[in-house]
C-alpha cells in the first residue's frame, strides 16, 4: 500500500511517502525553529499559520522524491493528537480533504504512537518489547504488545525530559530548541563534582519527575549571583545531562527487570541524545536486555513514523470517517485498542 502521512502536531511541518510501512519513499520534514526561536518557545499561533503555509508543499515536494503522484496513492494517515490543537487541524484537515478528493482512506494517529514504531522503519524489533518515549511532551515507559497495544508502565508526574532540557537550556542563556545544545555543551564540559538531584529514583516505582532537576539548575544558577561563564555553562550541561540520563536508564532498566521484557525501543527527539544512548548501550550489555534506537532524522518529529500504524490500520480497514477530529490531549492507552 502506498501512503501519504502527514504531521502538524508541534512545530514541525512534514510529509511523507511509505510502501508497505516499511519502505521510506520520501521523507520531508521543515522546521519552524527559526520563528519560535525569538520567543524562547512554540507560539501555537504562528505554528498553525505556518503549517498552513507549507503544508501544501511539503506534500508536493515528498511526491517528487517519491516519484509518485496523488492519483498513486491509497492512503493517507496524519497525526490526531496530541499536539497544539490549531496545529492539528491542519494536518488533519488536509488529510481529509485529500483522501475525500482521492476516495482513498485515511485514519488519524497518536503522535507517540508514531515515535515508538519509527524504529521498525528501519530494522525488525519483534513484539513485545519496552519502548521509552522522551519527547518535548511526553516521558512515558510503554509495554508494546503489538501495533495498537500499548500499556503506560509509567510516567512523568510533570515535565517532560525534552520539556526540562529547554527549560535549562533557556535558562543557560542557550539557543531553543535546547536538548541538541545541552547535548554538546555536556559532551565538551565535566559535572567535576557538581551533582544535581534524581528525583523518584529510589522510588519503587516507574514514573519520573522533571521539575525538580530543573528547579535545581535554576537555583544553582542563582546563587552563583553573576552570570554563569561558558565554562560554568558546560559544566552544568554535562551535571544536567548525567542526572537526566540516570534516572530515564535506571527507571527503564528496572521495567525491564520487572517485566522481564528483553527488548527495549528509546523514541522520540530525546532519543537523539548522546549521553542517553551511551548509557543504555552500556547497560544493555552489562544486563543482557536489547536497546533499539532509530537513527537521529527518524527521532525527531518527522511524517514517516506515521506510516507504520497508518498502514497497518488501514490493511485492516481501520480508516477513520470525516467527523473524526483533532485532539489536543489523546492518552496512547485509549488512542488505539478499538481498531485491533
Ligand atoms: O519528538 P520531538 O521532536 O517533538 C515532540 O514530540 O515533542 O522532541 C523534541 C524534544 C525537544 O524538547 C528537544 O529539545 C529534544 O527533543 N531533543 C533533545 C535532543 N535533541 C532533541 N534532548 C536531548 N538531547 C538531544 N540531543
Ligand atoms: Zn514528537
């Protein structure tokens, strides 16, 4: 089946082109960082308007990589939620409209949803397995049964991991978005003895806490009462970075032990990280578990990841009708059980 999916859910406008859900025809993912840069964050109203600009090229321009045209294609698939709800709807309006205009079907996906089935784009991961998701939204440890099945094992109780990195990069002073620079900042720095708190971590659970380690740096910041030099700055990356990446591996590995599920799936665009992905790739051997990520364009917010779901649901006619709608908030557990 050839599919177009679409995605629109934060700030990154993106269509793509898959056979069979596996087979990446076209990928086109733009950014809107540079309009949101200025204002430290995603304005939602200008997201939408940019969306709206470029969705219509964006689909253009993944049809000629693909060397397809519309009257190819047999699906559509778009992300439903969760996202900005403005941003949303345009990605799903023009999903609509097209597979109305093209009588094909189309169906509306989770967004994390889409993150945690990227990888099997590009290798075989056999069900069941773990999967971490750490995006600007979400940190949540899912049990993946199979396509569409999908149980939060556990959660952040406020801000997500991505969510944190931005928030301390601003803070720093760095550019937005933030994970990518702390990343680098903590790569060329050393924590020398500066430890921020693991909050949750000696509890016998599998959520997380983010707040906390932020409200650290930001007190630490203070109180050093003059500006933080670049030293300083990566000095608090790299004592950031090994707090984050503790308790997002310690809390994975004990799902892992708690499960006995062998293999584990990082997604999402803090999936990118690399002090993450060393960490697990050392506990992975030390503990006998398999860690998957997907390669760096496959863990940021992109339209092709849509396109494993989206043709799988719509093999099995789970399309959605045109009354179907955006939501804003979408939990994975509910998003999906009654099409499989
Ligand atoms: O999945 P994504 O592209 O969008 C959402 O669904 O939210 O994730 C974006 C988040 C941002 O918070 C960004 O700062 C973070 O992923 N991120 C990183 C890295 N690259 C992107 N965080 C830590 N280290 C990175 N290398
Ligand atoms: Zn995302």
């Amino acid at each position: 089946m050839l599919v177009l999916a679409l995605e629109t859910s934060c700030d990154e406008t993106s269509a793509g082109v898959v056979r069979d859900g596996k087979k990446i025809l076209a990928n086109v993912v733009t950014s809107q960082i540079d309009v949101h840069a200025r204002y430290g964050g995603v304005v939602p109203e200008l997201a939408s308007r940019k969306h709206m600009e470029g969705i219509a090229v964006v689909i253009q321009e993944a049809l000629r990589q693909a060397e397809v045209t519309v009257d190819d294609l047999e699906g559509v698939c778009v992300t439903r939620g969760p996202g900005l709800i403005g941003a949303l709807l345009v990605g799903l309006s023009t999903a609509k409209a097209m597979a109305f205009a093209l009588g094909i079907p189309w169906v509306g996906l989770h967004h994390m949803e889409g993150h945690i089935l990227a990888v099997l784009l590009e290798k075989e991961v056999s069900f069941p397995f773990l999967a971490l998701a750490v995006s600007g939204a979400h940190t949540h440890i899912y049990r993946v049964e199979g396509i569409g099945r999908y149980q939060t094992l556990g959660r952040t109780l406020d801000d997500a991991a991505g969510e944190a990195y931005d928030k301390v990069a601003k803070l720093l002073g760095l550019s937005y978005p933030g994970g990518a620079v702390i990343d680098r900042l903590a790569a060329e720095g050393d924590a020398a003895g500066l430890v921020f708190p693991r909050p949750l971590l000696h509890q016998d659970n599998l959520d997380f806490s983010f707040s906390g380690i932020k409200t650290a740096v930001l007190n630490y910041v203070r109180r050093l009462g003059a500006a933080p030099s670049d030293a300083e700055i990566r000095r608090i990356c790299a004592a950031f970075q090994e707090a984050s990446v503790e308790v997002l591996t310690v809390k994975t590995l004990r799902a892992v032990e708690r499960t006995g599920l062998q293999r584990v799936v990082v997604a999402g665009g803090v999936a990118c990280n690399r002090g993450l992905r060393e960490r697990f790739r050392f506990l992975a051997q030390e503990h006998g578990f398999e860690v998957h990520f997907p390669s760096a364009d496959l863990c940021g917010d992109n339209a092709a990841m849509l396109a494993v779901a989206g043709d799988f649901y719509l093999h099995r006619g789970g399309a959605d009708g045109l009354e179907v709608n955006a939501l804003a908030q979408w939990s994975l557990d509910s998003a999906t059980f009654h099409r499989v």
